[in-house]
C-alpha cells in the first residue's frame, strides 16, 4: 500500500505518540485490511477553520472530528487568547447540540480552556448556536465556542468559534487562531487536565434574558393576540430546538402550536430522517402529515443547533410546500420592510449569493443592503462596523439562515421562527394564507427564483477536482449563457470586476463582509446571475443561478414558476453542470 508522503507522516506520528491505544488499533485495523481511501481522508490534511470553523467526519485522524483534532483546536485557541489578551481576565461561554460525541467534546474543551488559566461558562445542556452567541455578549465573553456540525449527516461533528461581538470568527482572528493549531505538533502540548475552579455551569436566566431579545423583535403583538389560535407545527428534527422554540412562541402569545413528538427527543442518530436538515423535504415528512392532519396555518422546522429554519405553506391546490430560503429570507424583509416604524438610519445584510429581490425591496424603501461573503460572520461583521452608525433592522441567507435585530451575531433560527409565525399571523388577520403573502410580494417587485447545484467532490481528488472546475471557469468564460450574453465577471479571489463588453477592470471594494474569496459571478445581459463557489465546510462546489420575471397576478404563479425554473435547468445544462 502506498500512501503520499504527508498521509504517511501523519499517520506514523499517530502511531507512535502518545494517542490511546483505541485509535491506534483502528488505525492498524485499517492498514491491515489495505484500506488505503478512509487513510488518506482521514490523515492528507488537518481539519481547517473555514467559513462556519472546523467541520468534519467524527473517527481517528488528522481530518477527523475526534479528542485530540478538538484538543489541538481549543489548545491553539487558548494560546491565542492568551496570546492576544494579556493581562486581562478571560472568559468563553461554551455550547453544544444534539450531535454523538457533543457533550464529550465539549467537556474536552472546557477542561483545556480552564487548563490554560481562562474562565469558562458552560451551558449543562444543549442549547441553540443562536443562544451561545448572544451568551457571549449578554456575559462580556472574549470568545465563545459551540460543538456542532449544523445540519450535516449524523457522521459529522465540528466546532465553531466565536469571538467577543458574537460573531464566529473573521479575519485576522480566524486565520491566526488556525496558526497556532498548527503550532501543536505534539499532543503532549496539549493541556487536558482542567481546573474545575474556573468553571461555571449556566443556568436558566440565561435563557430568560435571551427570550426577551426575541419579544423585542415582534412588531405586532396586537395582530398575534387576535391571531393566537393559528395553528403552527414545529419539528426540532431531534436537535435543540426544542429547548426553546416552543417557549418564543408561547412568549409572542401562541397558543395552538403542535410539536412533532416523533422528533421531539434529541438524539445524535438522527433515526427519523436521513438528514437532518430543514432544507429537504424528506426531514419535514412527519411534520407535513401533522399539518394536514390538523390543518395547520404554517409548518416550522429546525437543524440540530437551531441556526436554520426550514418553512412549508399550503399552496392554493391544497398541497404543501416548501419554501426556500431566498423565499423565506425576502418575507421576512418585505414584512419588516412593511411593518416597522423606519427611522432613516436602518440597512439589511445578506450574501452575494442570496437573491437580488431583498436589494430591490430595500431600495425601495430607502433602505441600504449590503452584500457579504457567505458565512453569517460577515453579515456580523457589517453590524460590527456599523454599530453605532446605523441600525441592523434584518438580514439573512440562501441557506436557511435569519436573524432580526442584533442582539445575536449569528443566524437565529429560535428568533426566526417568531418572525415567521408573527408574518403569517399578519398575513391570516388581513384574510390571506403565507402563500397569498409571497404571492403579493412577487406581484409587486418580480417574481425571482434562484436554483442551487451542489456538487459533492469527497476526498483529496475531490478538493483537487473541485480546485480545477474553478481554474476552467475563470479561465473559459462561456459566450453565451441560455442565450444571454455574459456582460461582468466578478472574482473575489483577486478582488477584480471585468466588464466583458469594454475589457474594463475595477477593483472590488474590501470590507464590510467583502474579502478575498474563492468565489466568481457571472452577470448576464438579461439581469441572471450566476455563482460558483467551493464550499468552506463540506467537499462540494456550489453553484447559484438566479433568474427573474414578473408576476401580473398570482393566478400566474405556478406559470411563471414553472418558466424560470425552465430557464434554471437551461443555464444549468449550458455550464455543464448536468
């Protein structure tokens, strides 16, 4: 068997340091039986802070989720801490979800923190990302910490920094944080042992203080109380959700909230859906048969860590479906757009790549929208830069990810589903369904739909696969594109705009959520966008497509959906993404 040189230098180092004899004897298990593909994905590379941290496969290995990658992590994390706050009194509020292996890893980390003289606050339980992050600002924290791989598949874990305004961490903290775990070339620099001193477990006035911010958000409580029979399912899809979602809603006043008791339990395994992911429609089955059962208003649904909410409405043939989180993200801007008392200084944020319709509504108002890098922490990180200048009033991101107001610096999915069970409460009270809503809001500023591509490239010759589609893309710019000319290309890897007619290069303005990033557009001349980007967290490239048409009336609806998505499958085949 043989492996490149880096793959067999780890591993011979994890074989002969001082790791327990459990992950050694799976290792030599592995070489015994040649099984040369799981070695070199476990050990080619170390796990990397990317755009939402560290993410990984839970086994042995350098490019694992496992005690020793989240000791390296938290080990280096301290030393830069430490390194970068001198003299002062530290203190990291930790969290975790529902995930295996998120309370050990946890504990694991908690016990480095305190080894390394910095004070920790532990929730005792599993909580939402959402709520960490508002700990870590509600507490003065100089840094926060949850466990959890968001909305991956059950063999996944990770660990998601965060920094002393809440948000995970950006530049230069992130890149320099990655510094000092590579710095840990020995487990033996690793300090396990923890000082229990230093130790602090979080009790129920945290929850508290956070369900206020999110009662702070509503904007009609005088709608919710004639509307607080509406009928909403909930599913925490086994994750935490459940901690706290059911108690926001009842907060607001709802009171006919059905939760999915199937998916109520959290649980690591995930045993009811494939993935536990509010974005496929497979992770809503049970809630969906609840909600034609009892004929509910709304269908709700939240990942393991409650950072991401999926919804479903029923569409005028009496089916349900799902909304995506272009959708979700543009109600939520058009209803608060529509409803709060603007004062003149408000601005949105959400990425490059969620949908042009939220910039449009903004403008419309007088509103500014700024656009980020993917990765919610940019969207904080145009909060943070504004702060005190003008008023976060909302924002968000293709992937399922909200937040309202800026006691959080994270996407919010506890506070989100508020926000969208006060809108379709709104919407019921002026006698429409949420479908009617997003009808309405397409009717009055075109009707734009955005599809997604994911391409799944595991491994070492998947990143390097994955590396020379982007090398071909910027380098071979189609001539036309579902019979439109590409007119701009903007590459944020070289922070560079060119204007294709004239040849014309600007440079592309840095900060406010913009750095350099692996990331391309492609601007067609009949106002389509497209968008590739590899993935920060998983081996996929992604690419955006998104088109627009009005919309005369919503009896045209399903017409004109049907056309862009036609449109979508188009671009799609012209790229050869098929």
């Amino acid at each position: 068997m043989t492996l490149d040189s880096t793959t067999q230098q780890n591993i011979d180092q994890w074989l002969s340091g001082p790791y327990d004899a459990a992950t050694k004897a799976t290792i030599q298990e592995l070489i015994a039986k040649g099984d040369q593909t799981t070695l070199t994905d476990s050990f080619y590379k170390s796990l990397e802070f990317g755009t939402g941290g560290m993410r990984g496969e839970m086994g042995v290995g350098s490019n694992r989720m496992n005690k020793y990658t989240v000791g390296a992590a938290t080990q280096g994390f301290a030393n830069y801490l430490n390194a970068s706050l001198p003299g002062q009194k530290i203190k990291v509020a930790i969290a975790h979800d529902s995930r295996n292996n998120s309370p050990e890893f946890t504990r694991i980390a908690a016990d480095i923190f305190t080894a390394n003289g910095i004070e920790v606050f532990l929730f005792p339980a599993l909580r939402p990302t959402p709520q960490l992050s508002f700990t870590v600002r509600h507490l003065g924290c100089q840094a926060g910490l949850v466990i959890t791989a968001s909305h991956n598949p059950k063999e996944y874990n990770g660990y998601k920094a965060y920094w002393s305004d809440g948000s995970q961490v950006v530049a230069p903290h992130d890149k320099n944080i990655v510094k000092e775990v590579n710095a840990i070339t020995s487990i033996a620099d690793i300090k396990f042992e923890g000082n229990d001193a230093l130790l602090h477990l979080l009790d129920g006035s945290i929850d508290e203080a956070y369900l206020q911010t999110i009662l702070v958000n509503c904007r009609q409580p005088e709608v919710i109380k004639r509307q607080k029979d509406l009928k909403i399912v909930f599913s925490p899809i086994h994750g935490t959700g459940i901690t706290l979602v059911p108690q926001a809603l009842q907060l607001l006043g709802f009171e006919a909230v059905t939760v999915v008791e199937e998916q109520a339990e959290p649980n690591g395994n995930f045993p009811t859906v494939i993935y536990p992911n509010p974005e496929e429609k497979e992770a809503l089955t049970l809630a969906l048969n609840k909600a034609k059962a009892i004929d509910a208003d709304l269908v709700i649904a939240t990942d393991p860590d409650a950072d991401r909410v999926g919804a479903a409405v029923k569409s005028p043939d009496g089916e349900w479906a799902l909304l995506n989180g272009n959708q979700m993200a543009s109600l939520i801007l058009y209803y608060l757009l529509k409803v709060s008392d603007l004062k003149g200084n408000e601005f949105a944020a959400k990425t490059i790549v969620t949908t042009d319709l939220i910039d449009k509504m903004c403008a419309s108002k007088g509103v500014p929208c700024y656009n980020t890098l993917t990765g919610f922490k940019y969207i904080a990180q145009v909060i943070r830069e504004l702060e005190g200048k003008e008023k976060f009033l909302g924002g968000g991101e293709e992937s399922y990810g909200y937040l309202i107001g800026d006691a959080v610096r994270d996407k919010d999915a506890v506070a989100s589903c508020a926000m969208i069970a006060e809108l379709t409460a709104y919407a019921k009270d002026q006698g429409k369904s949420l479908f009617d809503f997003l009808a309405e809001m397409y009717v009055e500023n075109n009707f734009y739909y955005e599809g997604l591509i994911s391409l799944t490239k595991k491994g070492k010759a998947g990143a390097e696969e994955i590396k020379q589609m982007m090398i071909n893309l910027r380098s071979n710019v189609p001539a036309t594109v579902a019979g439109s000319k590409p007119v701009r290309v903007l590459d944020y890897e070289g922070l560079v705009s060119t204007d294709l007619l004239t040849g014309e290069k600007t440079p592309i303005k840095v900060g406010l959520g913009i750095e350099a990033s692996n990331v391309i557009q492609l601007i067609l001349a009949d106002g389509s966008k497209v968008s590739a980007r590899p993935s920060g967290t998983e081996p996929k490239i992604k690419f955006y497509v998104s088109v627009n048409a009005p919309l005369s009336s919503a009896t045209d609806f399903f017409t004109v959906y049907a056309e862009l998505q036609k449109k979508v499958g188009v671009i799609q085949e012209d790229l050869g993404l098929v």
